[in-house]
C-alpha cells in the first residue's frame, strides 16, 4: 500500500472528516511561525517543534502534523488554519 492509499483511508479523529496532505507552501508558513514561536496547537499551547508534512481536514480548519513519518492525529495537537 502506498502513503498516498493510506492518506485516502484516514479520517479526523473528532469529525471523522477525510483528510488530504497539506500544500508545501502552507507547512513552510507554519513552520516559520514555530520558529519564531507564534503557532498555537487547538489546546491553545505553543507549538515548539516543526513538523516535514501534514494532513489537513477536508474542511480545511485543521491541521494534523505529520513527524518523522508519523501522523498525529491527536485531536489537541491539530493546529488551527484561518
């Protein structure tokens, strides 16, 4: 099975919505705002590390990081969008 197969199976944890790889421009943006420590997680905590990749809901208010291969699809730590 390819990560692109697996990615079509995944869902939301909260809202069983599907979810789709981020654009590359849209981590490199989140990214930069760890950096520079203004990224907040849904728990309302700072975000202190980066993430290569990640899984956005089909509703597009979340974001689920993806580190080191590895989705968290943690309901706390998806990272609000907009």
């Amino acid at each position: 099975m390819t990560i692109e197969q697996l990615v079509k199976l995944m869902r939301c944890p909260e809202s069983r919505q599907p979810l789709r790889r981020a654009e590359t421009a849209l981590v490199e943006v989140l990214n930069l705002q760890v950096a520079a420590g203004g990224l907040k997680n849904r728990a309302g905590k700072p975000v202190s590390e980066g993430f290569e990749q990640g899984l956005v809901r089909e509703d597009g208010k979340f974001l689920y990081p993806i580190r080191k291969d590895i989705p968290v699809l943690i309901i706390e730590e998806a990272i609000p969008l907009g």
